[in-house]
C-alpha cells in the first residue's frame, strides 16, 4: 500500500498469509532520516529491504526501530533490521527484559526466538524524536510492558496490537493472545482519551479517519 498518510509507509510484502496481516511501518522523520515500528515475523526483514530499495531509501537511512511489545510477529526480524540500518532500538523496560529473554516469557503469544537486547528503554510518558515526534504510552495488557506511540499534532496513534481491527469494526486484541484483558481494557480507555484522527493498527485496520470515533466507540462498549 506504500505511503497511506503523508510520511506513513506500510510496508509491503511482509503478511505471512492473505489472512493474516502484519502492518509494519516505515515512519518519515524530520530531516533525512526515518523510523522503522515494529519489524514482523522471522524472514520479513527481506521484504522490507526490498520496500525500502524499491521506495529509494537506503538502509542507513533508519535510525531508531521502535517496538510495541515482545511478540515474535513483532521482533521476528529485530536482529536482522538492527544489522542492516545499525538503528538505535527502543522498547518499554519491562519488554525490553523479556526480549532479552531475562527472564523467559510464559503469557500467551510466541516470545522471540532469540535473546536481543535493545539500546533505550521507555517508560510511560516519554517522548522519542521521531516522525515529528512520539510519545509513548504504556499500554499494558496484551503484554505487560505494550506500548502506543501518540503523534500529538497529526492525531496519529501507532497502537500496536492493543487494538485488532476486524474489517470494519475496531475490537480488543483476542483474550486467548492476551495476558490480562481487564487490563487490555483499561489501557483502551486511556487511549479513548487521546484526540486521534487516525489509527494505525498492526493486525486489520488502519483506520486513517475517524480512528478515535473507532475506539470511544469500543471503549464505551466495553465493561
């Protein structure tokens, strides 16, 4: 779908199946440089080389990876991305130790496939100097330390997999890939509190207008 919103990319070529979709996105920084979310499953990291040659972007020129949480359909090409750009990578503190395998992950969900150690953690709240600039959400629940990462002035909420967009209908990621949904269901609240216009979803979606119409409504539907 290359360039869905004016700097967004999502990224071609990396769903594993036609059913099964995986939105990595390629994120344009100010200045030359850009921002890779997230980075598939083991594999996806020959499709997104091949996206970026194809849109003219040389490797080099991705400076940070950010991930939203631990899952291998996330950081299944982790190592591989961080070899190929030399990115400065960044997770919340408490993924971060699960993606260094210290300790194992045990919640539902594939873990990585190998230990990696990230460069910068997050904690809620802070702020990362790209695509004009994030801010990170802690949104736990789907795994503990899941991050959103919030463009205030665009109204661009990257949600990871908090969210599962169902063709049409936005829904809470499925409980039974889910390590606590009551707590998945909090952090859908906050996020209902955020002014976004559009949402980019990692499963399903995006939703490019009306996202924060999609999730009040889900909030306000949930118990």
């Amino acid at each position: 779908m290359a360039e869905i919103v004016a700097g967004v990319h999502l990224v071609e070529g990396v769903d594993p199946s036609p059913d099964f979709s995986t939105h990595v996105y390629l994120l344009k920084d100010k200045g030359n440089s850009w921002t890779l979310l997230d980075t598939g499953l083991p594999e996806a990291h020959h499709a997104i080389l091949a996206y970026l040659a194809k849109i003219h972007v040389e490797p080099s020129s991705i400076k940070k990876i950010l991930l939203t949480h631990l899952h291998r359909d996330h950081t299944g090409s982790l190592r591989a991305m961080a070899e190929a750009t030399r990115a400065r990578t960044f997770a919340h503190w408490l993924e971060a130790a699960y993606i260094a395998q210290k300790p194992a992950y045990d919640g539902p969900g594939a873990p990585p496939a190998e230990p990696f150690t990230v460069d910068e953690t997050l904690k809620d709240g802070d702020t990362v100097d790209a695509a004009g600039g994030l801010i990170a959400y802690h949104t736990p629940g789907h795994t503990p330390g899941h991050v959103a990462f919030y463009q205030a002035e665009r109204k661009l909420l990257f949600s990871g997999d908090l969210f599962f967009g169902n063709g049409q209908e936005l829904v809470l990621t499925p409980k039974e890939f889910t390590h606590h949904l009551p707590t998945a269901q909090v952090s859908a609240r906050r996020m209902s509190q955020l002014a976004t216009e559009s949402l980019f979803t990692y499963h399903g979606g995006p939703f490019l207008k009306g996202g924060g119409h999609a999730i009040r409504s889900l909030a306000a539907s949930l118990r």
